[in-house]
C-alpha cells in the first residue's frame, strides 16, 4: 500500500472508530475508563485530528468487538447473495421478510400477520435482551406490553426495551397486519437526527411508547 494510501486510510478512520463506539453502546468516558485512553484522545481521533497507533486501535478492537479490518474499512465485501423474493413462513401463519444481515447491529425485518377469523386473545408475551422499534404499515396490530395494550394502525410506531414482556396479534377484520420491525440485540436505538422546526406549527406523528395505553 501506498503511503497516499495510508495516510487516507487513517484520515477515514475517525467516522468508523466513531460508528463502532456508538454500535457498542458506549461513551468516550466510559471507553476512556476501559481502556486507560483518555477521552480527549479519543475525541481528536474520531474527529480525524489524531492518527491513531497500532497499540491504541487493537484496543479498541477488542473493547468494540470488530477486527482491525473493519475500523479501517479494508474489510472484503460479502459475497454477494440473491436478494428474497419471498416471506419466510413460520408456525403460526407468521412470515418474516428479512431486510438486513443479521452480523451484529441493527437487525431490520418486515412482518406479516395473517386475518383471523375469530377474535384473537391476548397476545403471548415473551422477553430477552435488546430494543425494539416497531411501525404498522397496514392494518391493526395490537401490542402487548407489559401490563399494557396498544392498538396500532398504519403510520403508528412503538420503541421499547425488550426485556419488557411483549407480544403482538392482528386485529384487522378480515385482513393481514404489515409492520416493521428494527432490532438492536444489544439494546442499540435509534438516534433521531432530524432538527426541530422553528418558526412555524409542526404536527406531531401518533408515536406509541410504554406510557401510552389504549384497549384494541
């Protein structure tokens, strides 16, 4: 490798460094304390005024789990795969459209949920680790929350830490129930960017969360 090349391999490295903290969930404080890398070295590192050392990168490999290739982004790229044409199937009538590779990260899917013919029962909740965001693309989905009951309907969207019981049913008369489904099995969230708007009314979207409750 060229030394051009190097140099502009170190000058990216800030964003991925940065990118790899934030999908380990983790702070520069708390990086700093783990490592014994002060936070401002870490900081003019992510911010590419640093060029960062072999010793300092394979530490913080092993504090974020990913391999020196990947914070340099000389990683080969996945061998390319066909992309789904179909739902998957599952026991009870569900389909799931995989959206991502689930390698670590965010894990995105489409749901399907079937129209039943009676009333369904309170769903069947279930628990682990990780946070969930869920949006209803079509129809009316009913979430189960702990203690709680949601009723969804397109355009509604819930977050929620999964270790809070939960569960999910269709309620559509006569027909299926698409939702969205953003996972982070390590309890990764989203991180909203968008600026408020100043200066003029906003409407605020029907956004559903733990301390809202409705009976579907």
């Amino acid at each position: 490798m060229a030394v051009d090349d190097v140099d502009g391999t170190l000058a990216a490295m800030g964003p991925r460094l940065r990118a790899a903290r934030e999908r380990h969930g983790a702070t520069l404080a708390g990086v700093s304390r783990a490592t014994g890398i002060s936070s401002s070295t870490l900081s003019r590192m992510e911010t590419g005024r640093r060029k960062p050392t072999l010793e300092v990168l394979l530490q913080l490999s092993k504090e974020y789990g990913a391999g020196l290739d990947e914070l340099a982004g000389t990683a080969p790229a996945p061998a390319t795969e066909p992309r789904a044409t179909a739902l998957l199937s599952f026991g009870d009538d569900k389909a799931v459209l995989p959206l991502t590779r689930y390698v670590g990260g965010l894990h995105a899917h489409k749901h399907v949920l079937p129209a039943l013919g009676d009333p369904p029962a309170r769903p069947r909740q279930v628990s682990h680790d990780g946070y969930e965001w869920l949006c209803v693309l079509y129809g009316r989905l009913w979430l189960a929350l702990g203690d709680q009951d949601l009723l969804l309907t397109a355009g509604d969207v819930a977050e929620f830490d999964t270790r809070t019981p939960h569960g999910v049913a269709n309620t559509s008369p006569g027909g299926p129930v698409e939702y969205l489904i953003m996972f982070g099995p390590q309890g990764e969230r989203l991180r909203p960017r968008t600026p408020p708007a100043t200066g003029r009314g906003t409407h605020q979207p029907n956004r559903a969360r733990a301390d809202q409750e409705e009976q579907p």
